[in-house]
C-alpha cells in the first residue's frame, strides 16, 4: 500500500465527489462546511476539491493557520524582544513575515539582529547550549499539535539546568475560536471538517461535547483529497438525517484518547490563558501559558515588555473576518495586487495554510 | 507547518531519535512523544522534528477499501441502497475494533 498516493487516487477523489454530488442533490441549498484548518484549506485549494463539487458543497475557511491567528500585539512583543541586545531570537518560518506593527522579525534581521527560523523547537535547546552568553528566545507558536513539542523542550531545558533558553508561548486551542464564530450570527455552518493532527493529540473524543453543543456534525479528517471527500460525504449523510455526531475518518491516526503522554506534558507545564485572536478579539480560556511556577523561564515574565503598545494593522487587510468564515480572500481589495506571498500586507498571506496564500497560488482567478 | 505525511521508520538509535524517510527524503526525529513501542518499518506521522503517532496501516488499507467499494457501487448504479454505509454506524463500527474506542 501506498500511503500517500492511494489516498490522491484521482479515479476514487472523482467517484467520491459523484457520490457527493448524488446526495446532496435532494438538499434545498449547497451545505456550508467550514474546515477549522489551515491545513485542509490548502488542500482543498490545491486539489480544487471545490470545484468537483461546486453547487452542493459551499467550504468555508476556518481560523487553524496558527501563523494568521497572531494578533498584531504579539508580533510586536516578537520584534521588541528580538531587538534586545544579547538575545538569539527562534521561531519557526512563517513568523519571520508577518507585518507587525512598525517592522517583522525579517526586517530586523537584515538589520543585524539574531533570529533564527528553525525546522524544530529542538534546535532552540541546541542553540541554548551552543551560546551560554546569549539569552535564547524561543517564540512558540501553534496549535494543539505543537504545544507538546514545547513542552518537551522545556522539560528537556528544566533537566538539563539550561538556564539561558526562555519561551514566549503563544499557543492556542481549537474549541475556543469555534464557540466565537458559531456565536456569530453572520456565519452559517452546517458542519465542520475537524482538523488532523490536532486530533491526534486531543483525541477524536473531544469534540464529542462540541459537536452536542453546536448541534452541527464533525468529521475528523485526514489531509489528502480522498479523506476531505470521504468526510464531507459523511456531512452531507449527517446533515440530511440531522445528526451531530463525530465521525473519525482519519482514524489510522487519531484514537478515541488521542496521544495522552502529549497531553500530560502539556498540562505539566502549561495552564490556560487569555489569548487575542486575530479577527476575533480575546477570548478567555483560548490560549495557554506558562504555569507560575516556571516564571523563571517566561520570556513574557522576564523581559520587561512595554505594555499598552498601541498597534497598528494594515486597514484594508480584511484576514480577520477570512478567519471568522464571513469573507473569502478574492474579496479583499488588495489581494494579489499590494498583497502577494513575495510581500504580504495580512498574516494570512504568509503561511501556505493560510486562505490568502492558499488562494494566491492555486486559484488566482476572481481576483 | 501542519502538513505532515507519513514517513517510514528506518533505523532507531539509543537516544530515542529515528531516521525516517519521506518520500525518499530521510531525517531525523525524535521518538519522545510516542509512548508505545515503535520498530523499524512502522510509518509515523512527523511534525516540526518530532514523531506525533504512529500510523496503523491496517486502518488505512480498511479505509480505502470500502472508499473503493462506494466508487464501484456507484459506478453500478446502487447508490440508494448503500446510502449510509459510509455513515456513522457503518464506517465507524467497521474500523473501532482496530484502534482503541
Ligand atoms: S489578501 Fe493580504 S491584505 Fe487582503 S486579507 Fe489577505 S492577507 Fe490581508
């Protein structure tokens, strides 16, 4: 078996959206499925899984590009830190182009600071080990797919006796951002694609209690094309019969438990915060921090940061209301004339999962 | 930074890191966050340098067969009669035998 390319067979993706298209032929209007990931946005765009079912499916992107969710305040608090003397400034790739306020972490590394794009948080040990004059930043960013990453290297800081690696967490949860935008009154979903590898970590049931609360089916789903169609015609099934109920399609992945030792290192490090979403404000609860006991190595906490920066947003970005499922990026003024991958204006033109991006290089028409 | 894909577990050294391969591209990661035994031959799914799960292939081949079976069903013209196989009861009760429900 083929892992990869039996689940991009394009005979089984077509008899798949047929099967689709069958179905929902008796509905009286398309079904409005949001996909909560960034991931699944860009396959979606990539495949044009959209257009194989156009008419019955409407997909609306949701807020899981963790890139695009930053709030402008937090890449400000980036810059200012990274601009400190004495600090070695990580993060994983995409942060280093979002716009903050006045500059990005690109533009202060061509100006000669120290930040570094690294393939994995655990190069942020290595590199903390590596320059014990320097104090390293890491600036954690993610969803709950890559909080146990952190959490691992603080416990390998912490048993180490590292004492020149700090973090500034920025991570966040699905459920949080979900509850906004069903609250929304401008935004009608029928039924969400849950994302895949935040299911590997929370387990498929943790949305069990979302999906009662919504009244609104959820079907995890794997990434390739196969999966996303598999999924949405178990949607079209659900929401014909009015069930809401959590169908694991990707389950050669996501147990019901979901990865427990993942989930325990979290909790050993990391409480529950307010986190600012971009598009969608604060939202209590939706973001976790670092517990008070590991104050030590709270970059937040440690680097007097200046408070009540008043920030400043590109204003004809319309990426927050991209990420509350009211508008598509082919909408905004700027898309793919001032705004382009090369020189993004909004956070969501800069990560691949983001819907701007996603948009700009698989289907620039309509622009 | 989410788009993962299964990789084939190669080799697996003393420190708990693995050599992986993707798509004939081979790296390494670390086994830290996988609680249950991984061997040679297992695939993985990997994320930022780390091994998030293993992937039960079983599952996977289970999947696609009955994805095949709608595509063929289709094709003969029995759509109404399996409509709902693919659904909750069907699907769900086929593959929780396999992983832990
Ligand atoms: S195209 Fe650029 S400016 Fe427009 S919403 Fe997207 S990120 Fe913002």
């Amino acid at each position: 078996m083929d892992l990869i390319n039996d689940y991009r067979n394009s005979e089984l993706i077509l008899a798949l959206a047929k099967q689709i298209k069958a179905e929902a032929a008796t509905l009286s209007r398309p079904i409005n499925i949001m996909e909560i990931c960034g991931g699944h946005t860009h396959s979606i765009m990539k495949f044009a899984l959209g257009e194989l079912v156009e008419g019955v499916v409407n997909f609306i992107h949701g807020p899981g590009c963790p890139v695009c969710i930053m709030p402008v305040s937090r890449i400000d608090e980036a810059c200012e830190l990274a601009s400190m003397q004495g600090v070695i400034f990580c993060t994983l790739a995409d942060m280093l182009r979002v716009p903050g306020s006045h500059t990005s972490l690109l533009k202060l590394r061509g100006l000669g600071h120290d930040i570094r794009a690294l393939y994995t948080p655990l190069d942020a040990l290595k590199i903390a080990r590596q320059n014990p004059d320097k104090n390293v930043i890491f600036f954690a960013i993610g969803f709950e797919t890559t909080t146990p990453m952190s959490a691992v290297i603080i416990q390998k800081a912490l048993d180490e006796g590292v004492k020149n690696l700090y973090f500034h967490i920025n991570h966040v949860t699905v459920p949080a951002p979900l509850r906004a935008i069903m609250a929304d009154k401008n935004v009608n979903i029928d039924g969400f694609l849950g994302p895949s590898h935040v299911s590997v970590i929370v387990g498929s049931n943790a949305y069990k209690e979302l999906a009662l609360e919504f009244k609104r089916p959820i079907a995890i789903s794997g990434f390739e094309p196969v999966d996303v169609m598999a999924s949405v015609l178990n949607l079209i099934r659900q929401h014909k019969r009015a069930s809401f109920e959590v169908f694991n399609e990707y389950k050669r992945a996501v147990s019901a438990q979901g990865n427990v030792k993942a989930k325990e290192l979290v909790a050993k490090y990391m409480r529950p915060c307010t986190f600012e979403w971009r598009g969608l404000g604060e939202i209590d609860d939706s973001g976790l921090c670092l517990k008070d006991e590991y104050v030590s190595i709270d970059a937040r906490r440690v680097f007097a940061l200046q408070k009540e920066q008043a920030t400043k947003e590109a204003k004809a970005c319309i990426c927050g209301q991209i990420l509350r499922g009211v508008s598509k990026p082919p909408e905004c003024a700027l898309f793919a004339k001032a705004c382009t991958p090369n020189s993004p204006v909004g956070a969501c033109m800069v990560s691949s999962e983001g819907a701007c991006a996603a948009y700009y290089k698989y289907q620039r028409r309509g622009a | 930074m989410c788009l993962s894909i299964p990789s084939k577990v190669i080799e697996i050294d003393e420190n708990n890191y693995a050599t992986v391969e993707t798509l004939g591209v081979k790296r390494q990661v670390t086994l830290d966050l996988i609680a249950e035994p991984v061997s040679v031959g297992d695939y993985v799914l990997i994320h930022v340098g780390f091994a998030m799960e293993k992937i039960d292939t079983k599952i996977a081949l289970e999947s696609l067969e009955l994805y095949r079976q709608i595509a063929e069903d289709m094709e003969s013209g029995v759509i109404d009669e399996r409509e709902g196989d693919m659904g909750l009861a069907s699907l769900s009760d086929r593959l929780s035998t396999q992983k832990g429900e």
